[in-house]
C-alpha cells in the first residue's frame, strides 16, 4: 500500500465524512502498528485488540482535530498522534480494570529504595523474549514500566495518568525492573541449559 502525503490527506478527509471505504483504508494502515503498542501493555491478544478497536473509534471520533498542514510526512505524524492515543486508552483501560485483575499487585506507596540491577547478556536474547518477559509482569508494574522505559514519560506524568504518587511510581518502576530482571535471568539459565554451547 502506499502511502504519501496525498492518499494520507485523502483517507483522512474520506474519514471526516465517516465514509467506510477510507476507515477501512487507514484501518489497514494502522492496524499492525496499534497492535505493537496495545500488546505491550496487555498479557492477552484479545484485551489488545480490544484496545485497539477502542482506540480506532476514537481516533475515528476526533480524526478532525489531526493538524494535517503542520507535517512533512504525514504517516509518521498521523502514528505519532494516534499512538497518544492508544496509550491514553491503554492508561484508562488499566485504571478500569485494575481492582478486578486477580492475582496482580496494586499500585502502592511503599518505600521507593529497591535496589536497581543492571541487567548483562540480554544479546541472547530475541527482542520477542524481551516483550515476552514484560507482559509477564504484573499490569501494575508492566504499566508504570511501559509508561516509563518505552514511552519516556515522567514519573510526574505517570503519576498523574495513574491517580497515584510520585513515590508509588518509582516504588513500581523499580519492582518492575527487579522482576523483570528475574524472568530474564531465568531464560537466559534455560537457554544457556537447552542449547549447546558452541
């Protein structure tokens, strides 16, 4: 499919006036790339796609807003806009369903000073291992690391996005790590077990 500036322009403006043909289009478009940043956040395909479709219908809603004459590639501006927007809806559909995960920790305020480890021989590992090993997170934590790590927000802003404390945020971020730090030491044991060294 390609995808200058014009036929962007066109499916926007086909979008605008909620022809299904252009939704369709961008749909297609876009649909890989939502799916990148939702699976992040969710431990199930379904819950992902979910996401996606929620974001998709927003993004439908407010297509209007989208400042087109602003940008020399407006592909990549259009992602940079819509992927505000699936975390946004990533944010909200944690916030909705975070008293009701069985099993997961909740954001709390305890003490911000876990020890922070390096991590060393992540080269053995696939970058599908690497996002394998977040989504084994807790949504707590896989949230607030995400939110952090990938997209670079503060703990200021997390904070705000989550409803909780600054201290709450940097207690997460470095259990997260922590864990995240195990379920990685661990693959890379069974790896360096199962395979043979050459």
């Amino acid at each position: 499919m390609i995808t200058g500036n014009q036929q962007i322009s066109a499916m926007i403006a086909g979008c605008i006036e909620n022809q299904r043909s252009s939704q369709k289009e961008l749909y297609q478009l876009l649909k890989g790339f939502a799916m990148k940043i939702c699976y992040r956040y969710q431990n199930h395909t379904e819950e992902a796609e979910e996401i996606v479709n929620e974001g998709f219908v927003k993004l439908f809603k407010n297509i209007h807003q989208f400042e087109q004459a602003r940008h020399d590639n407006m592909e990549v501006a259009l992602k940079g806009w819509f992927k505000r927007i699936l975390i946004n809806t990533c944010i909200d559909h944690y916030r909705k369903h975070a008293s009701t995960i069985n099993g997961s920790r909740m954001l709390t305020d305890e003490t911000e000073k876990v020890a922070d480890h390096t991590e060393n021989g992540l080269d053995i590992l696939s970058y599908k291992e690497i996002l394998q090993a977040i989504r084994q997170l807790s949504p707590a934590y896989r949230t607030v690391f995400n939110l952090f790590v990938i997209e670079g927000m503060s703990h200021e802003e997390i904070s705000e996005q989550l409803g909780i404390s600054v201290g709450a945020s940097k207690s997460n971020l470095s259990k997260a790590r922590e864990n995240l730090r195990k379920i990685l030491v661990k693959k890379m044991d069974h790896k360096a077990y199962v395979e043979p060294v050459r």
